[in-house]
C-alpha cells in the first residue's frame, strides 16, 4: 500500500487523472449507503456501479444486469477536496474503497 494524494470518489479515486478532473470540476460527489456501509462516488462511478458482478460484494447471481444493489443517496459532498488515502499497489484500488468491499462481502455473507 502506497500513501498519496486521490479524488473523493472511493472507486475510482485512486487514478491520477481523477485528481485532475476534480480540480477541474468535472464530477459531482455524493455518499451513498448500500448493503448497510456507506461510500462516495462520482456521478459516473453511481452510474456505473451496477455493473459489478453481485458476487463481487458476496451476493448471489451471475450477472451483473439482474443486480439490483439500492444505492441510498445520503448527501452531495460540498465542495469536493482531495484527499490522503493507501491505494494497493496491486489492485489500484483505495484504501477506503477496500474497506468498503470488506464489509459488503461480510454483510451478504450471512
């Protein structure tokens, strides 16, 4: 794991090009709660986020078009700034994103 400088968006936060399009404006970022965790993302990365497979998060099902995950919009993050966060050398993904995907996987265990 590698500390650094990411955009706000947990999934996709961890590219270098998200920073530029934060400072640029080109996102919107809100919280969001989904399997009872709560996570930020972009408005592209909400948009996108049923196409990861349900068994990705623990879930039952094969494809991602049958998935039906409830993304609860909680509040728009005012004034998105970057943020320090470890993002995994091998995955690419953030921290905060890890954990996410950790308790997701355990909440659809049971």
């Amino acid at each position: 794991m590698q500390e650094r400088t990411v955009a706000p968006c947990f999934d996709c936060g961890h590219a270098e090009s998200e920073l530029r399009e934060l400072a640029a404006g080109e996102h919107e970022y809100h919280r969001f709660r989904v399997f009872g965790q709560e996570i930020v993302l972009c408005d592209f990365c909400d948009a996108d986020f049923s196409s990861y497979y349900p068994s990705y998060f623990g879930l039952q099902g094969e494809t991602p078009e049958a998935a039906k995950y409830g993304l609860d919009l909680l509040a728009r993050v005012d004034e998105p700034q970057p943020v320090t966060d470890f993002v995994c050398e091998n995955c690419k993904h953030r921290f905060a994103f890890l954990t996410f995907l950790v308790a997701a996987r355990r909440a659809n265990a049971g």
